[in-house]
C-alpha cells in the first residue's frame, strides 16, 4: 500500500476532477508485476494502467489499490470489470469510494467471486491524509481543499520596508515551493499582488524552465487584469476570478480538487476570515526585519480567543530556512510534502 | 564527556560569574566514583565536587572535565593541586581555559607527573557549544550573550488588536521558557512592556511556584519604574537599567555572562540593532491573528538585503506550538534547550 500511494502522487496536478489513484499489481506468487496511476481525465484508471503493464501475469494475483475500484461506466469502463476479465484473486484497497455514482466497487467484485479485503487502519490513514486527500475533501465538502502558502520573514513579515522581497526564503525553499505547485489544480494570488510583483504563477524546474504538470493560475479581485500582465501566459489556463468573495471564487474555478493561495496579505487574510484555509504551509526564513508587510491583514481577529487555530503536522528544515506543514483542527496531512515523482507506468 | 556536559547544566543560572563546569571522576578500573558541577561563587568547583564524592577512590582513576582545571588561588585554591593530591593519574578536559589569570592548569598538572589530554573535537564542539557557551561569549567578548526569547502566532505577532496576549502559547512553551528562565543570569523587559503587562519575571515551576533558581530581573528604559511594580519583589534581585542603549544596559548588569531579552517589540529592535543578538528562541503558536503588535519594531532594516540574519540550529515541537532554536552566523548551540536538571552534588 506504501507503494500504491506512493506512486499516486504522479497524478496530483494531472488527474482532477478524477481521484489521485495508486495500484499495484502481485502475481500469484506475491512479485510485483505491475503499477500505475491516475491518467489525464479521458485515460486510463490507476488500475487498468496497471493490469496492462501486468499482462498475464495479473492472472490469479493481488491488486492492491489505494481508492476502491470504479463501477461505474464513465469515459471508460468500470475497473471492477477489468479486474474480474484480468483473473485477480484478490483486491486490497483503502479508502472506500464516497461517490455514489462510481462507488460499490467491492460489493460486484465480490459477487464476481474475488476475494475483497480493506487495508489496516494505518494504511487507510495513510492513504486519507496522502494524495488523496484533496479529492477526498472535495467528495465530502462540495469545494476544493485550500492551501495557504507563505514565505515570511521570522517576525511574520513577507516584504521589506521598502517593499524588498526578493527573496526572503533561500533556493531549496523556492524549489520546494515549485514543486508544491506541480501537485495542484489552481494557485490563485490578488490583484494588489499582480501590481506588486506581475508575477508568472508558473511551476518550474531546478533550471527555471516550466515543470510539465501546470496548475491554473488565478487573480482574485475587481480591479482588470492587464492585457500585458505576465500571468495571462499563453497556454489558456488562466483565469480572472471577479470576486471579492472567497467562496464565490472557489466556485469560479470549477470541479477542482486543491487550491493554493499564494498571496498576498489581504487575499490571506479574506480566506482565512471567511474560514476557507484547510492548510498552511509557511516558509520561514531565519531572519529579523521588524518593519515592511506582514503576511496577513483583514483576517477578522480582533481579540486572541478569536485567532484563527491550526495545528502543526510537521516541521522539516529546507536549507536555511524551516517549513512548517499545518492544518485545520481535525483535518490530516503528510508531515513533509509529497516528493513530486516522475509518472510511473508500469514496473520499469 | 556527555555525562560532564549534562551535569555541568546544574550550574547555569547559579555559578556566575564562575564557569558552569561538570566532572566525572573514574576509579582505576573505570567505575564513575563521582560527578559534579561548579557551585555558586565561594563555593566549589566541579573538581572539588567530584574529588569529594568520590573520596579515596579516585587514587590512580581519571577525572574528565568540560573545562581546563584551574590553576589560580582565587576564592578557593586551585583545581590542580587538589587533582594531583588526589592521586589521580589523568586528566581529560575539552575546553583550554581562555581565562589568562586560571590557565595554564594542564602544564602544570604535566609538570606534576599527571597525564593530560584533550577530549575529541566532537566532545570539545559539544562543550563549547553547550552550558559553557556563554561564559565563553563573555570571556570572548567582554559581555554577555544575549538570547531574544519571544512567543508569537504564525504570523509573527505577539498580541491580538485588542492588545490580548494570555497565552499565545500553550503551557507545554510555557513550562520550557520558565525552565530557561533558570540557566540565564539576568532577564531584560522594556518599560512598555512593564506598563501593559506587569510581569513579575521570576522563574516559577509548574504548579505556579517560585523555582530555585531566579535570574536578576531588569527593566530597561528612562521612565521610572513604579514603587509597586511586581517585577521589584523583594528578594534585591531587581534592576532598573536607566538607558535607551542596549551596550550601556548591558554594562549595568555586571558581570553576568546570560541575558535574556524577554521584549516588547521595541527592545527587541533595539537589541537587534545593535547588533547585540546572539541567539534566538522563538516560540511560535500555530495562529493566525492578521492584526496586533507585531514580535519586533524599529530593528533599522528598510530593504531586506540589510535584514538581521541567524542560522537555525533546531526545531523541537512543544505541545501544540513549535519552538525554534536560532544563533548569529558563527555561534553554535544545543538544537534543543537544556533540560535544567537537579543540582548533582556527587553520585546518588
């Protein structure tokens, strides 16, 4: 299962609306012959990509899958038919599908006399709180699961006096960073932060060429979005959000999964008071300026009981600077961020 | 060595201005036979603690030490002439003592027919960088180190708009910054801070009791401080430090070789810049506030290549908050606090 959900996160950023799926596929002598993930919307499931790669050898083996198994008939067909057509003896999955039209998966596979069986709690944790997790929150929330992202100075503050701020954090939180915007569907920043910086939005790699997956990239707020502006691109896949409204501009963005906010104060501030940040991931760099932007205003506390709390899951120190991983109370997550891999399709 | 280090903890907060230093004596066949720490000024040296205990069982053993023996008649005689007339045959130290008056022990116990020799780097690195630290800062620089201590959200504030502060941390952050509050030698507060809070700056344990161990409390700044202001008490452990200048404030606490800068905003900047800063606990609650008293002001940086830079040395999750551990570039120290641990007077 550690390596189904391992292997799931090569969809992140490619897959949405469908769920970031890992499996992998056992003979029956218990070898690994095949894995696969979540295709572009229109190709294949995680469970077929990795039955093609298995061939024949699936015949009489295990497919251990981090999501229940479609069955339904969407743009392709259900995954229960191709395990049953493939000879598996037997499933392993972990989080059971909450979407009514795909789900029940497991009941005709064992109707169709293959053995069904869940994964350990640990496992099924493990896979909640993986790649899975955005989509998951979706399925049960109605809107995408947010991620606020900052970069911040140790006294909270994103820019200097002056309005310096580049860059506060080092390169291997930068490149963290990018790497963080290949793993969602839409990043979203202000129209105060537009004008600030005409920033491009884009993911790049270590070279500072762009990365393969892309996430919308999204301006939030009334003003116009310059015709020249950097973040128009060329590729179609930016969007004006014409809102003030947080919720509205969710709404805006369609049937996506996981949303980054990247900035700045203000836009921080607005999510966070109208209580749509699920996550935070702040970059803090191990110095002092003592004046110039804080990374929030307008977040609605005026007295301390009514802050807004989080709970930390995981501190990792990136170069010289620390990431701290948080959520809401209740909601899980990954200590460190998923190491973005290179998409698996089959056992290579 | 460790062992030493770790004893050596006992002292801090009580040997000043004498160096918090931790013995082991060794029988002949390597058996501990003693410990001790240095105790407060008049009173024993590490050595001495440890010969004692240890009694005619150190004859022909070893003693290790996290400081060169002393070699000086001050208020008690020196380390060496007790080492030799013990009987010891070796000693292992890891700091050379810098103190031009004390050194020189290890030539002389050499000349008396002892062995001597020097821990191993990793041992001296750990000794240098632990509870000796700052003795050696101050013998290094001819003033005290100087750690900022503050207690802030996410976002870097250290108070809600309504200028509500009680607790931004929980106790787990608490109960550590009040175990620091014992290993320092004097605790500084602006008068700012005086007027909104009226701390009483002793250390206290965890039921709310006075700890054994109190620091010198001071107020920094030229508005008098009110004849019934809490932090005076009445045990003559209280400073008004009538200055706007860090440097000259420091000079008014004596020789004392840890200080701690506890806030406001405002004595942080000044300390900041100043360029009196050595190390950095940070203590930070996973809230967001978006308003309030930010953790610094007026530190004299208006562009961010002229930010106030440290290194972090560690990151220790404290109940549901997350404390940092951060130095001045050069300056080395424990990733995590010390644990202050029950004075050791000899073997239990």
């Amino acid at each position: 299962m550690a390596r189904a959900i391992a292997v799931s996160a090569s969809a992140l950023g490619v897959c949405t609306p469908n769920p970031p799926v890992g499996a992998v596929v056992l003979d029956a002598a218990g070898e690994v012959v095949g894995i696969g993930a979540t295709e572009a919307p229109g190709g294949r499931h995680a469970e077929v990509v990795a039955l093609d790669s298995a061939g024949d050898r699936a015949r009489g083996g295990t497919i251990v899958v981090t999501l229940e198994p479609c069955d339904h008939h969407g743009r392709t067909g259900p995954c229960t038919s191709r395990i049953v057509a493939a000879g598996l003896a037997r499933v392993v999955y972990a989080v059971s599908d909450p979407n009514p039209v795909a789900s029940g998966g497991a009941g005709t596979l064992r109707r169709e006399g293959v053995e069904v069986a869940r994964a350990d709690d640990d496992e099924v944790g493990a896979a909640r709180s993986g790649p899975l997790r955005a989509w998951l929150h979706r399925q049960d929330h109605g809107r995408p699961l947010v991620t606020w992202k900052y970069a911040a100075s140790l006294d909270g503050r994103v820019a200097a006096a002056d309005g310096s701020s580049k860059w506060i954090t080092g390169p291997v939180s930068r490149r963290h960073a990018h790497a963080r915007r290949q793993e969602i569907d839409a990043l979203v920043v202000g129209t105060g932060t537009l004008r600030a910086d005409d920033p491009a939005l884009t993911a790049r790699t270590d070279d500072g060429r762009p990365a393969p997956r892309q996430p919308l990239r999204a301006v939030m707020g009334l003003s116009p979005v310059p015709a020249d502006a950097t973040v128009r691109g060329t590729d179609g896949r930016f969007r004006h959000l014409a809102t003030r409204d947080p919720a509205e501009a969710l709404g805006l963005l369609g049937e996506v999964s996981h949303v980054l906010v990247e900035g700045g104060p203000r836009l921080a501030g607005a999510f966070l008071a109208a209580g749509l940040v699920d996550e935070i991931d702040a970059y803090l760099a191990p110095l002092v300026l003592g004046a110039g932007r804080s990374a929030v205003s307008g977040a609605g506390v005026d007295t301390l009981a009514a802050a807004h709390g989080f709970r930390i899951r995981g501190t990792t120190v990136l170069g010289d600077d620390v990431h701290l991983c948080l959520t809401r109370p209740g909601l899980t997550r990954p200590a460190t961020a998923t190491t973005p891999t290179a998409p698996t399709r089959g056992p290579r």
